[in-house]
C-alpha cells in the first residue's frame, strides 16, 4: 500500500519533512515502526519514544493502515516554553 | 474557548479581555516566552513546527478537560508556530472563573498537559549551532511501540 | 521589582513588559477583577481602602520573600485603590523567571499571603446594601490581643 | 497621652475613620484595646481578632505608647480579589 509519511522534531535530522512510502508491505502500525527501525538503526532510542498519528489521530501499534493513509511520527513533544525547570 | 494556532505575535491583552466576563473574579495567565539562553548557550531564535489539525484537537481537548476537572468557567490557550525571536510569547494560556484557586490549577495542568501530549515541536538555533528541544516522554498510552 | 498602590485603572500589559527580560522564559500572572456578585448579591462597584505606608511596606516585604523564597527573577504586585467598577482589575500579580514552575507557586503564595497581611479593604457596594469585605484571620503573630 | 487613632474596615460601621484620644490613660496598645472594648463592647468578637499598627509598624499587646502615636486598628484583610472558594 500507499502511505505519506511526516516526520517531525529530532526525526527530522535523519529524515525529511515528509516522504511517500509507495509500497509499503506491512499492514499495521507496528510493522511501519520495525520497517524505520530497519531504515535508521541509528535512530534506535527514538523508536521507543514515539507516538504515530494516523490520518491526524493517535494510533497504537495494533492500528491497522489502508492505502493513503497520512502516518505521523512524533518524538516527544517540545512545545511550549518555561521548562519546568 | 479560545484555542489557536498562529503565526502572528500572540495579542496577549487580547486574548485576555475576550476571556473576562462579569462572573469572573480571577484570571490567571501563563505567558511561556523565548529566553535568551538554554543552559548557558546563547538563543538566537526559536522555530516552532507542530502536526497542526492533530495539534488543535489536542489542545480542544485539553481545554475542554481542563474546565470540566476544575470547575473553571473558561480558558484560552494560544500556541505560536513559526519563527519567534528572543522575548516573543509563544503560549499564552488564560484561566477565568469566580474563585481564584482553580484558575492557578487549571493554568499549570494545562500548560504541564500541553508540553507532554500536543504534537508541537521547537528547535532552538543558537548563535553556535541549532538543536531540537528536549521533550518529556508521552504518557505511556500515546507510545506507539507499547 | 515594581510594587505600587494607585488610584488609576491598572495597565496591566505596561506592568508585564516593564518586567520582562531576555532571561525569562515564564511569566504568570494574577489577575483578580470585580465580580458582578458575590453569593448572588449584585455588586455594583467596590471600595478599595488602605493603611498605605503600612500596605506598601508589607507589599515590598512579601515581593522580597517571594524572590528568595521561590528563586524568582522578579516580581510586580499593584493594588488599586478607590472606587471600582465590575470588569476592573483590584490586583495585578506578576512573576517572571527562566522556569515555569516557580513562577506558578511565586505568584499563588503572593495572592494568598496578601490577603492575609496587608492591610487593605475591600467594601462591596450591592444594588440593595454595602458590606465590609470578609477577612481570614491575621497570622497569630499580627493578633495585637494574644 | 494624646494618640491619633485611625480605624478600618468593619470598624468604621462603629466608629469614623480618626479620632483623636486626647488623654488616653494607659500606656500599651493592651489597655487601648480594652479601653476600646469598654467603648464598643457590641463589637466584641472583633477585639479578638484586630492587628495594631503603630506609626505604620505591626504591634503586639505589649507595644509601649508614646505621646502622638498614631494608632491603626485592622480587623482581618480583605483586599485582592478572586476569593479562593
């Protein structure tokens, strides 16, 4: 299947803003993340941290893809400002 | 409720005296601005990305949380993306109701809430290099490898 | 540190630009306004009235505290005096600093400590009667009969 | 003693907002406030809760009065706003 994928905060050092996944095998959301693992193992800590929209909804890993879904990955958030300390 | 993404500078007085109405008797306002420095490193300017729809949701959501564990009458949150330079606001979140304690709790939960579940990201460029801001982890439902 | 008693209509947004610096990252501000009731009763303007040397000086003295107890940056504290109308601001607390956290706990423990301390008071003026406003009780240490 | 006493909220329901004492016998904010209580002994329950400032300083029962004193009397706070409940 088809799916657009956007990638945001320190993913964005290794990736770009967004790609196009024109044939992607799997059919799950965890089959994505172990399908970047693979890609950027550099990147390993970071797989653990994330969570993935789906078509602007948070997904879990069970979450079940269709042909052009928009999949987002998120590190940990940063928004905001004041850091708590 | 007043909830928003921009580009614009924040209009905090605004925002503010839309929020005030004649039941209230407190406001509380976080105003969370661009420092000069992290941790000693010089800040030249912040760029503040975000998974904009997901990200309204979010902060809807947490609005509308927000007045129904604490009782408040109303909030306002407003999350600036873009470029912002030193001094810049880049949230401003506004609490209202007759009585003050709630609007002081309800203001930390939201902007403590903001910064672990809204899909909003800040990278700091220094005047000696640039780096993603350090997020605290997702509450443990929203990781997806779980 | 900016601490005043003024008959004037409070310029909030002036006092929270005058205290922001480059080094802030978080300002929270209290805002408390003349509700149009209190327990149903319809306020229509409130009365505002002072010891002013003595106000002044606790208002310094708790600002002082505030920044060493808390490690603020700085801090602003207005009251008005005089007449005031629904919608208008009585006090004005603001609390700026690199971190959120302190600031939210700066500026609740100000709030709090002056209505406990400085002698300022409040007479509601209802569309059927006026009434002193009700204090808490001073600290024991300021009870002159113990 | 001649004292200037300045009287706040609740207070002035009872009383005008100064009045001079011109010979005031006692010599501690003790024997003003049970020269007052003797006074206004209706107002009671207040003596038991007022704070005394003298020439714009908290006193205690024990403060020693001097000639041309300026005494405040403050029933309990009740400035700022946003009531906590």
């Amino acid at each position: 299947m088809r799916l657009e994928v956007l990638f945001f905060g320190v993913l964005r050092d290794r990736f770009s803003e967004r790609e196009e996944l024109l044939q992607f095998p799997g059919s799950t959301v965890a089959e994505l993340l172990r399908y970047y693992r693979a890609v950027a193992p550099e990147s390993a800590g970071i797989w653990e941290t994330i969570a993935v929209a789906v078509n602007q909804q948070y997904a879990t890993a069970a979450t079940v893809l269709r042909d052009g879904d928009e999949v987002a990955l998120l590190p940990p958030v940063s928004g905001g400002a004041g850091d708590a300390r | 409720m007043h909830v928003e993404l921009t580009r614009e500078v924040i209009d905090a007085e605004g925002v503010v005296r839309a929020l005030k109405q004649g039941s209230d008797g407190a406001v509380t306002v976080f105003d969370g601005i661009v420092r000069d420095n992290t941790r000693g490193r010089q800040t030249q300017r912040l760029e503040y990305t975000a998974l904009e729809p997901l990200a309204l949701t979010e902060m809807r959501r947490l609005c509308e949380e927000a007045v129904e564990r604490f009782g408040v009458r109303d909030v306002a949150l407003v999350h600036r993306l873009g470029d912002l330079v030193v001094g810049e606001t880049s949230v401003l979140i506004a609490v209202a109701s007759a009585h003050r304690g709630v609007t002081f709790e309800a203001c930390r939960w939201l902007i403590d809430t903001l910064k672990k579940t809204v899909p909003i990201y800040k990278r700091e460029i220094f005047v000696d290099g640039a780096e993603w801001g350090h997020g605290e982890p997702f509450p443990p439902e929203l990781v997806a490898s779980r």
